[in-house]
C-alpha cells in the first residue's frame, strides 16, 4: 500500500512518514504541491494525504490536478480550517475525506487504511483466497493452521499479491509498491521477504500460494 504525503511542516511531515511506516505502509513525501507534481508523474499511490495551505502551490490546486488526471489515489485533506464551508468545498472538489487539525495520528492512520480498503469490487474489509483470509482492517493473515504472525512489510507484500490473484508482479514492481521512493534499500530485500513469508505461509498450511514464474516475477495463484 503506498501513500504520498504532502505537508509543508517538515516537523508533521515526518512525524506522518514515520508513523505511516511504522504499519508497514510505502511512504513519499512532499512539501508543497509542486514538489508533489514528480511524484504524480511517476508514482501510482492508494492514498494522498493532502494538506490545503501550502507554497507554491496550494492544496487545493493539487487536488484540481489530481482529479483533472483521473487518478484512482484517494485523498484525504488536511486543514487546520475547520468551518462547514472549507469542507464541504474540498469535498465538492474531489477529496474523499477531511480531517481538522490537530488531529489523533491513530485517526489519521484508522483513515488511510480504511480508504486504501475501498478497492472497485472489493467492499467487504476481509479477503479470502485458496485458504487463506487477510483481515485488512486488523491487517491479520490466517490459514488453515491458524494466525500466520506477518510483519508490516510481509503483510503488504502478501496483500498485494491476494488482491490481484493471477497477475505476476516483477520483483521490481513489488519494491516500487512496498518501499519509498528514497528508500535505500535495494530490490533485492523482496526475495528475502517472499523468503519468509513463504516460510510462514508453509506453516500455516498454504505452501503453494505463492508461485515463481522465472524471469518475470511472484503470482498469487
């Protein structure tokens, strides 16, 4: 699940980065609108935290251009303009939600996994395949021989894959949804994730869920 935030105070900024990672989601962050605008270009993001008073380019003209696109991400605005007439209007704009400043980080979290839920056809917060559920609002995996005790990082991984059974995904393309755009980290940290997630998949009765198609990438079969 990836999310770009876009907050011109540095301090909420990163607190937000880091908060957002820490429940193992891929994180990018921006100042203003403008430096958001690269991000756009290249990024295919679940969720858009948007701040409204920013420089250069405000909020409010970034969300106009995140929806003159027609980009699936889901915005979620934040201002510390709280009357009736500033939310009715970012939503009239194209937000799908707005949270006043301050705010209860465990709320603005609870938020952004709940709209990165709303997959097309995908309404119910629990999916099921071959044996396995993935509890998306717990953000739990079980299968047949109980709880399969996921990180962050493995849960999103095997998300990713349960949500689109049949596609196969190139190790790189997995990097680009898991990670931030500035991660240091190399690609190669995927292999040791599907590594012990198929380790933990196997011990909880689904050793075949995951299948390697050699020279393109993983599948959820």
């Amino acid at each position: 699940m990836k999310v770009l935030v876009v907050e011109d105070s540095e301090r909420l900024r990163e607190a937000l980065r880091t908060g957002l990672a820490a429940a193992g989601l891929a994180v990018d962050v921006a100042g203003d609108g403008r430096a958001a605008l690269p991000f756009l270009d290249a990024g295919d993001y679940d969720v858009i935290v948007l701040d409204l008073m920013m420089p250069h380019l405000d909020g409010r003209s970034l969300l106009a251009e995140i929806r003159r696109r027609r980009l699936a991400a889901r915005v979620l605005v934040l201002s510390a303009l709280d009357a009736v007439g500033e939310r009715v209007g970012a939503l009239d704009a194209g937000a799908d939600d707005y949270l006043v400043k301050p705010f209860s980080f465990d709320e603005l979290r609870a938020r952004v996994l709940a709209m990165a839920r709303r997959h097309p056809g995908q309404p119910a917060p629990v999916l099921q395949h071959l044996g396995l559920e993935i509890d998306t609002a717990r953000r739990t995996a079980s299968g047949p021989m109980g709880a399969l005790g996921l990180t962050p990082k493995e849960y999103a991984l095997l998300e990713e894959l349960v949500r689109h059974p049949g596609r196969v995904y190139s190790r790189t393309q997995l990097f680009e949804r898991l990670y931030a755009s500035d991660s240091e980290a190399s690609d190669k940290v995927i292999e040791v994730l599907m590594s012990t997630l198929r380790t933990k998949l196997a011990r909880g009765g689904l050793a075949d869920l995951i299948e390697t198609r050699r020279g393109f990438g993983y599948v959820a079969r």
